[in-house]
C-alpha cells in the first residue's frame, strides 16, 4: 500500500508531490531541488507517496509515480524561525536521501499527526486551502493547518508509472530501440539521408525527460545496410 497525506484541517485536501520541471541528469542534480509539492483534491497519482522508516527513527516520503528512480519530498526550512501567518520555506523535491529529506512523525492529542522536519527544530509540514487553490510550505509550529492524517491508499498500477527517457545518442537503432521499448515506451525511428554511420544522430524527448506510458520517443538515425 502506498500511503496519501491528507489534511486534518481541510478534509479531501492531499499532499500531491510532483517531480517534474527541467530534467538533471543524475548524478548533476542540484542541491536546491526541483518540482513542487502542492494541495490536491483528490488521491490519484501524484498523490500517492511510500513513506519508508528509516534507521535513525526518521521517515522519508518518495514519489510512487515514478517507476525508475526514487525522488524524496524535500523540506528547506532555512528562514522559517517563527510563526507567521503565510508559513514560509521550500517543499520540493529531491533525488536522494539527505538531511532535508528527512521527517519525525509526531502524534497528535487528537488522533492526527504533524510532519516535522529532521533538520529544521520546530518547522513542519503546512497545507492551507481556500477558493479552490492551496499551498503547502512549512511554519514554525503546530497549528490546525500542521495536522494531517497519514491514509492508506492503492499503489500506482505499474502501466500508470513515469519514467525517464534515456539517453540514446551513443547507440545503434536496435539498441535504441531496446532501451525505448523495455522502458515501456513507443519507438519511432526516422532515417536521415547521409553517411552511414548506423547511429542515433538525435532524439525527441531529450534524455532525462520524465514522462508517461506509452509515450513516444522519436529518433533520428543514419543506417547502414548492415544487420544491428
């Protein structure tokens, strides 16, 4: 089972954690994250996250919907040192396990939980909602807007998944083709006039791209007559 953050004080309200944007390739990946976590209405996708209790009496929250990698909700709390009335911080993502990705789960009088960072004394995990749009940050304390209730859910059908393209340009059409085809991608081959060279030339989506099943990835290639 997967597990969904839903907010105490805003019923139907989840933590959606969503690692897209510019894509990094590993292990180039920046310090300060990417993506966004943001208030979802419903449990679907990128609602569905694997909370995983580590060693030190921590948890860390990974994205289910990506079947490839893991990819960490990610907590900057730099900068949140008291309460105020917006919250403050950074809630993205990251690709690896660090301080920052780190959580304690503390029980609440009432039944709840609050999400505070491993890393940032006294900052936890906020979620606000109204007129249809939400924001979730962190604050400085623990408030009605820190509490949440940790739901089990149904794990992301493996055909559902995101996976990232590889990268294809060093390889011949029948590797390519391999490659795209056992990342449960579509392969699409165009053969361009010229020197034979029976390589990939360029690709569509670029490499490290983070996208959905069956999506297509059109190659460009030079082909000999040769078997490959």
């Amino acid at each position: 089972m997967s597990t969904a953050i839903e907010s105490a004080y805003f019923p139907g309200k989840y933590l959606a954690l969503l690692p897209q944007g510019e894509p990094y390739p590993m292990p180039k990946v920046p310090p300060h994250g990417w993506g966004r976590a943001e208030v979802s209405q419903s449990v679907r996708w990128f609602e569905k996250l694997r909370m995983t209790r580590e060693g030190d009496g921590t948890v860390t929250f990974t994205s289910e919907m990506v079947s490839d990698r893991r990819f960490y909700l990610r907590a900057d709390g730099r900068g949140v040192t008291r309460t105020t009335a917006t919250g403050g911080g950074v809630l993205n993502v990251q690709a690896f396990a660090g301080p920052w990705e780190r959580f304690r789960i503390q029980n609440q009088p009432d039944g709840t939980v609050a999400i505070a960072s491993a890393a940032f004394p006294n900052v936890f995990i906020r979620m606000q909602y109204g007129d249809n749009t939400g924001i979730a940050n962190l604050q400085y304390r623990v408030g009605g807007w820190e509490k949440f209730r940790l739901v089990d859910v149904p794990d992301v059908p493996q055909e559902n998944k995101m996976v990232h393209v590889p990268n294809l340009l060093p390889l011949t059409p029948g590797q390519a083709k391999s490659a795209i085809q056992s990342s449960g991608l579509t392969y699409k081959e165009t053969v361009l006039a010229g020197p034979a060279l029976n390589r990939v030339v360029s690709q569509n989506p670029r490499p490290e791209m983070l996208v959905g099943r069956p999506s297509v990835v059109e190659v460009t290639v030079t082909r000999s007559t040769l078997p490959y």
